[in-house]
C-alpha cells in the first residue's frame, strides 16, 4: 500500500521553492546580452494610422531598433484556433491580426510599435518621443453599439460586425415544445465582461541563437507546445526543430494565458534582429488593455414548461463579443463550450441556440475560468429560478422534478453532448444539507430583526471537460488535437521523471502527478519528479485549460505506466525462469503468481540499463515509455453550490455569510489540492457576482483599467467556503477522474 | 547615478541607482532578489511587500534612494542557515495557503508582520481585514487565513493547539 498515492492530501513539492522566494518565472530569468523591449500602444479605440515617425526616439541614449507594423508584413498574423460556420454554411469572418497593428488600430493597447533598448527606462523613454499621427475614427465598443444599422466597421470585411451567425440544436422541437406550453418564462441576461487578472503580468523573453538559427521564447503560457505551433506555423514560419518555448514556473493563467499573444511574436522575431535576447514585462495597467477579457454575453432566453413543472422546451439567443479581434480560442466559447451545456442538469427535451460573435472596437474575449460553461449555468439556473417564481412553485422542487436521473445515464442530451456519468440529487442533497437549507427561515428572521434582508441562493451545474476526442473537436472547429502526452523515463536506480505536456501553473502537478506514478509503480513520492514547461525536453503537449490535465494528462501518464510495467513484466519473467502470464505486479514488486519468487521495481529497471542477464533478442534495454492519449469523450464534473447573503438595505453592502460547495469530481487524487481549486474558483465566481466588472465607455475606453478601479476580491469579501464531494466515476478514463479546475468558477457566479 | 549601500538579508549590498529606481527593481534587478514579485503598478497587490527597518512596506512604493543605509528582509531572507523555513512559510504549506506561488512572498511577509504586530491574539476577521493590502487570485484566501492562525501560536511561542479542522 503506498502511502503518498491516490487519496492522500500529500504536501505539495513546488511550495519549498515557492515560499522560500526561488520560485522560477519569466521575469525572474535574465539571459546573457539582454536587452529589453518596450510596446507603444494605441490610446485610441478605433483610429487610422497616417504615419509613425520614430526618427527622434530611434536616437534616444540606449536605443538598439524601433520596429512598426511595416515590419511585420511579411509574417502571418496571429492564428486562431478554432473555426465556426454560420447557419448558412459560410466560414466565420477572420480577418488578420497583424502582429504590430497596420494601417488601422483598434482597440485601446493595439500595439503601435516595438521600441528595444538597453534598459527598460530607455525603450519606454524612447516610447514617448515616437511621433504617432492617427486619425480617430468611430468605434463601437458595445454589442448594441456594433450591431446598431449602419454602425462604424471594426474590420471593412465583416457587415454589420458580425462575426458568425451559429445554431445548434431542434429548433422545430422547440417550437413543438412552446406550442404545446402551460408556461413560457422569459429572461434578458446580461453575463459581464470581466479580466483575469493572473498576478503574474504576462511577460516574454525572444532569443536567437546566430549560429545554430535556434530561436528561444520564453513565455507566460499555460501551453507551450500550442504557442510553438501557432507561433512557428502560422505568424513566424520557423520549423518546430529550430523553435523552443518554455513556459517555466507561471503565476497563474485562468485561461487568460492560454493564447498565442501579438508580444510573443514580435519579441521573437525582433530577436534575430537585433541579435540579442529582448525581454518584455507587461505592466499591469498594459495587461488589463491586453490581456484577452471574458464573458461578456448578452442573451435572450425563453423556458416552455408544462403544468407540473416539467420543462418542455428552451430556447436560447446569445449575443457574444469578440472584441477587436478573434483570439486563439475565442469563436469556441460562446458555441461549443457554452450553447452545448444548455441541457444542464436537466432532461429538457427540447433545445435550440443561436449565437452571434461580433467584433467590437475592445480588448479580444476569449476563454476565462469556466470559459462558456459559466455562462450557460447561469442562464439557466436564472431561468429556472424565474420559472419556480412565476409557477408558483418552490426552487428546490422544480430543480428535482427536472434533474437528469441518475440511472438515465449514459445520458444523451439534445444539444450534442453525451454525459457518461452523475448523480444530480446527491450532490445537492448534500449542499442543501450542508448549507441547513431548512434552517434558512430562521436565520432569514434574525437578520430581519437586525433590520437586515438575507438571501440564499441555489445554482445546479454540469460542465464539460477535457474536450475531446480530437476527430470530434476537429468536426466542431478546432484546429488542432486534443489529446495528451506523458513520457515516464524510469532511471536505472528506480527513480522516475514525468515528461508531461500538461503545464502546472498553480495546479500543484508536481504532487499529484508524482501520487499518480507513486500508486502505480510502487515508487515513493521523494523519487519521481515531474517535468513540464518546456518543448525543448517534452515530445509535445495540448498543455493546461478547460480541466483536462488529470483527466487526459493524468490518463496519458497511467497509458505511458502501463507500457513500462507490461515491458518490465517481461524483464521479471526472464529473470524468475517464468511465464509472462505468470507475473503479476502490484505495490512495486513483480512477482510469480503462486510463489514467493518477486523481484523489486528497481531490481527491474536496473537490469533494462545493465542487460547481462537480459532476453536481448526479443527486448530493448531500457525502460522508457511515451502515451498520447485521446480521451474517448469529456468529462462531466457536476454538483450543487448555495450561498447565502445578508444586505443592508440602506447601504446596499452585500455580506457574502456562507458559502457551500458539493461536487462531483470523480476520483479525487489529492484532496486538500482539491479543496483549494474549488475555493480559488468559487472566489473568482464571487467577484464576478459582486465585485468585478470591465466596463468601456461609449467611446471605446476601458473605464475600469487598474487594480484601484477593477475590484479584485479581496479576503475580507471571501467568506469561509464549505467544500464536500459525492463521487460517480467518469466511466471513459482509466482514472475515473472528471477535473476540478474551474468547478468553483461555474457554479458559483450566480446573481 | 547614485551609488547606494543597505543591508538586505543581513548582508551588505550596494548598487548604482538611477533616482527614479523604486526599491522593489533594486532589489529584482539589481540585487538579484527575485523572490519580491510585482503584481501591479497601483500599489494594489501586496506582491511587493518587503520588511524595512522593522516595518513591512511595499517595496514599489519606495524609491531605491531612499532605502539607502537601510535594514531589509524579503522572503529569502527568512530562510534559516540550515535551510529551515519561518514558522509563516511552514503554515502556509501545510495548510495549502498557496497555489501559484507568486503572490505568496509578499503575502508572507505581510502576513508575519499582521502576527508580530498582534502579540494580544487575532481573530480570523482581523486577519481578513489585515490582509486588505494583499491580492490572491487563486486560493480565494481561505486557507491563507488558516494557515495565519496556525502559524499565531508557533510565532509567539504560546501552546495554543491548532484550530480543528
């Protein structure tokens, strides 16, 4: 039995360096000959540019070259990942993202020019006497604004901003539905632009190596292999093997550094120029008018139910932004990753959507925490509130009534997805319980005492992780795989190191992939190492978003393990004199059934690596095993969140008292890590509630663009969370696990 | 330039400064202390925060100039000769108070002031008023504020047992 394998809330391995300040992010390293880079942004939303002068600034003390959007024609622009038709079968609008902004920009903080210096201070001094003459054009910075008739054009190519017109689903059976209803609720719902606002501001280093033509990036990225191939492929044409990306230690991504970025490129590009290492730090101000943003949908809902309260039909009219323009993943969340979890919980049979992207003179939208799912629950469990309301029924009846059975799965709802597992009813009789939902009344008539109003609020969820399988992500758009790679490199004393293409950047992997190889090979924790971050050292990898780094990165490692325990098996039998069929291999011994004749695991990888006694002729040395793994189908986490608020009706002052989490994850690895991601999540729900808004102006300026004026949660707004779990295996994976990482984020953000 | 000399974690230093260098790329760039974070450039995020002269300060609020002659400790700072860590740090480690790990210097450092400065006893809403200078985006601060607690008892040397959990 090992001790620090599945189940165990093992301390985590990466904190030594964290909490003793040796942490290893971008900013942190410093190569030999580096210079520094600094970006001129546009301060205007929409405008044309008639000439950039930069002959003064190209002679300010430091300054090594000064590139524009003139330089970079030659180059792609920067890619996006995922492609969506429209009803009439035509591709969406994509038009190009230059790298440094040509001939137009438009958003505020589009890049003008790339100054290089040899410090900071220089290129940003230099930044300040670069001549810019842009003539201000009309911008849209609103969904109605971009959609108004005869609205100002973010790109000539796309009519009336639109970006693609979507549908999924029956709209005939829902029309069916509603025509056949007791009931038809209706909701207009605003879902808020928000920022992620990662504390560690994106930041890049680009090098290039004069005499082997390696080019280097350093990066912020939660995916560096994607970043290789979007940035090598499309924008700088550089072949994989002259291209390494490493993503070392990240302070955070929720999505935000998911995506290939203008800086990225620019940076490594401008490096073979100028033939040094060029390092950027984004300021924090310069990320909120950077970063991608996310959410920021407006939509129209209509629920048909019957007299008893059974939904019939929904049907669901989503406005999405897409700011300026298309970012890596962007056109998959209002779509794929949100229309698609309308069914939530419930056994509606009936289900159309539409939705419609439309580009805006903003920041580019894409995925953030939940990316889409967060959206759709909230829809609906708006909706079904509203619904209760109106029937004159109460909240937690409707939601029973219509809850998914659990012994309806594998469940096929109408909307595309198939959940393979769940049980809707016990994670929310252990939220209601946990939360004393029948003690609500009483509390609710204390605070009234106190002059106070309280409030609780119930919010079911299911959400799809781990998109996959590739051919199916591909028929949906996606324009890479979606599968997982582990190489599991066994040494010959027995110690193990994970080459994993999962990137951690808070996850904590360093543990709990360690438990992982820890349960399956019998090798203590202290001797295996996990490695990621770096494609120069890793085959490849899809990297960390949406949950999936258990799930499928998780599933690729136990693919790789089976392989080295199969192969050892085989070094067992040649060593005990016995059958194949005979070895058996349970806590890290390999042993012949029905005797006391075992050989340890280290025995074993020994003899890979010193074969003189070894079947040469059938096996190779070694023990060293790779997995790609392409999951079967998602995942599908659900669960139950409630909250409960007082409000002082005279202030407004909202206090967020109690917060109750039960979900169901699958199997849990490590549960104290697992309590901290929901806790993270539910946080960043909570802001989204109560605290945080991106919010432009008319004109196109980001009116909330610092950390004085985007509130962050902070820990007095936070109460103490309530974490539970009611567990049904994902039925596809070897691990049975579903994801975790944005759980907290998508049940919790409800108003 | 100015030339400047203090002391940082009990060590002598010194390093040409221009005057508008704030103390925090002083000690990043300059110094090579890169366990001091920058998360912000409104003085909002506690990524920073640094012990001067007793006080914990974020250090992007202070020029580089006028740290000269001074006494500062950042996080590597706390890390004893034979690689032991302050009771802080163990806290937030055994009580998962950490995620990405980048907030966490400056949260340490002010989380050790906030106990040192409250010899009497905190309670957990005065650790999460104490906290008001120090953004986390990822733990929710949750257990941040339990591992504050538990590291109150060890800190001033009191056989309060932890809190159950």
């Amino acid at each position: 039995m090992v001790v620090d394998g599945i189940g165990a809330s093992v301390r985590r391995k990466e904190d030594l360096r964290f909490l003793a300040g040796r942490g290893n992010y971008v900013d942190d390293i410093n190569r030999p000959g580096q210079v520094f880079a600094h970006f001129l942004r546009s301060d205007q939303p929409h405008g044309k540019i008639n000439g950039i002068d930069t002959e003064v600034a190209s002679k300010m003390p430091g300054v090594i070259a000064i590139f524009t959007g003139e330089d970079f024609t030659q180059v792609g622009g920067i890619p996006c990942g995922w492609q969506i038709h429209s009803k009439d079968g035509s591709p969406m609008v994509e038009p190009r993202h230059p790298v440094l902004a040509h001939g137009k920009v438009r958003h505020v903080g589009d890049p003008i020019a790339l100054i290089v210096a040899n410090t900071k201070q220089q290129a940003k001094d230099a930044a300040e006497a670069v001549v810019l003459d842009v003539e201000s054009l009309p911008a849209v910075a609103s969904l109605g604004a971009a959609l108004e008739p005869g609205a100002p054009l973010v790109h000539d190519e796309a009519a009336g901003n639109v970006c693609f017109d979507w549908q999924i689903g029956d709209a005939a059976a829902v029309a069916a539905g509603f025509a056949k209803a007791h009931k038809i609720v209706k909701l207009d719902l605003v879902n808020n632009r928000l920022i992620a606002n990662a504390m560690e501001p994106r930041a890049a280093i680009g090098e290039y190596d004069v005499s082997s033509g390696e080019y280097t990036l350093y990066t912020t990225s939660q995916n560096p292999h994607v970043i290789r191939l979007l940035m090598g492929a499309f924008v700088l044409q550089i072949p994989e093997h002259k291209l390494r990306v490493v993503a070392p230690d990240v302070g955070g991504g929720f999505g935000s550094k998911i995506f290939h970025y203008a800086e990225e490129a620019a940076l490594t590009w401008a490096a073979a120029r100028v033939k040094r290492p060029i390092k950027w730090t984004a300021e924090r101000s310069e990320a909120f008018v950077t970063d991608a943003h996310g959410r920021d949908h407006v939509s129209v809902a209509e629920l048909a139910l019957d007299a008893d309260g059974k939904f019939l039909a929904l049907k669901v009219r989503t406005q999405a932004n897409m700011g300026a323009y298309l970012s890596t993943f962007a056109p998959s969340v209002p779509t794929y990753l949100s229309a698609t979890l309308l069914a939530g919980v419930y056994s509606t049979p009936a289900i159309h959507a539409e939705v419609k992207a439309v580009f805006t003179n903003t920041v580019p939208v894409d995925a953030y925490r939940g990316a889409g799912r967060p959206e759709a629950t909230f829809l609906l469990e708006r909706i079904v509130d509203l619904a209760a309301r109106e029937m004159n029924m109460d909240r937690v009846e409707i939601r029973r009534k219509n809850f998914i059975p659990k012994d309806a799965f594998p469940y096929q709802t109408p909307i595309a997805l198939q959940y393979d597992s769940g049980d809707y009813d016990a994670t929310f009789n252990a939220a209601l319980e946990a939360s004393d939902y029948t003690g609500f009344e009483v509390r609710r008539k204390q605070s009234a005492a106190k002059g106070k109003l309280r409030g609780i609020g119930i919010s079911t969820y299911v959400e799809a992780c781990g998109i996959a399988p590739s051919a199916v992500a591909g028929a949906l758009g996606a324009r890479a795989g979606l599968y997982e790679v582990a190489n599991i490199r066994v040494h010959p004393t027995g110690s193990v190191t994970v080459f994993t293409g999962a990137h951690s950047h808070g996850q904590g992997h360093e543990t709990t992939f360690a438990q992982l190889v820890s349960e399956q090979l019998g090798v203590p924790h202290d001797q295996v190492d996990i490695v990621h971050g770096d494609t120069s050292k890793i085959p490849f990898g899809m990297g960390t978003y949406g949950s999936r780094s258990l799930a499928v990165g998780g599933s690729a490692m136990v693919k790789a393990m089976d392989k080295i325990i199969s192969k050892g098996k085989k070094i067992a039998a040649h060593l005990m004199e016995a059958d194949v069929h005979d070895i058996e291999f349970k806590d890290g011994k390999f042993s012949v059934v029905g005797t006391d004749k075992a050989k340890a695991f280290a025995e074993i990888a020994l003899t890979a690596y010193v074969p003189h006694n070894y079947p040469i002729e059938e096996l190779e040395p070694g023990l060293e095993e790779t997995a790609f793994y392409d999951p079967k189908n998602f995942t599908y986490p659900g669960g139950c969140h409630i909250a409960e608020v007082e409000i002082d009706a005279e202030t407004g002052v909202v206090d967020l008292l109690r917060f109750t989490a039960v979900d169901d994850i699958g199997r849990v690895i490590n549960p104290m890590i697992v309590e901290g991601q929901v806790q993270g999540g539910i946080a960043q729900g909570v802001g989204q509630a109560l605290l945080e808004h991106a919010i432009y102006d008319k004109s196109g300026q980001l009116l909330s663009g610092s950390m004085m004026d985007y509130t962050m949660p902070r820990a007095d707004n936070i109460p103490n969370i309530f974490v539970g779990t009611e567990t049904t295996l994902c039925t596809h994976n070897p691990l049975g696990s579903k994801g975790v990482g944005e759980v907290g984020a998508i049940g919790s953000h409800q108003r | 330039m100015p030339q400047i000399s203090l002391i940082v974690n009990g060590k002598p230093a010194s390093a040409d400064v221009e005057a508008r260098t704030l103390l925090v790329e002083l000690l990043r760039d300059k110094l090579g202390f890169t366990g001091t974070h920058v998360g912000c450039d409104t003085s909002q995020c506690g990524a920073c925060v640094v012990k001067i002269d007793g006080m914990s300060i974020k250090s992007c609020t202070m020029l580089a100039v006028q740290a000269a002659g001074s006494t500062v400790t950042t996080i590597e700072g706390l890390i004893n000769a034979d690689g032991s860590m302050h009771p802080m740090q163990e806290m937030f480690r055994e009580h998962h108070a950490l995620q990405c790990g980048y907030c966490t210097p400056g949260m340490v450092m002010s989380a050790i002031d906030l106990v040192e400065s409250h010899p009497e006893g905190l309670t957990e809403q005065e650790i999460r008023h104490g906290l008001e200078g120090n953004l986390c985006r990822c733990t929710g601060y949750h257990n941040i504020v339990k591992a504050i607690a538990a590291a109150w008892p060890l800190m001033h040397g009191k056989q309060v047992p932890l809190a159950a959990e």
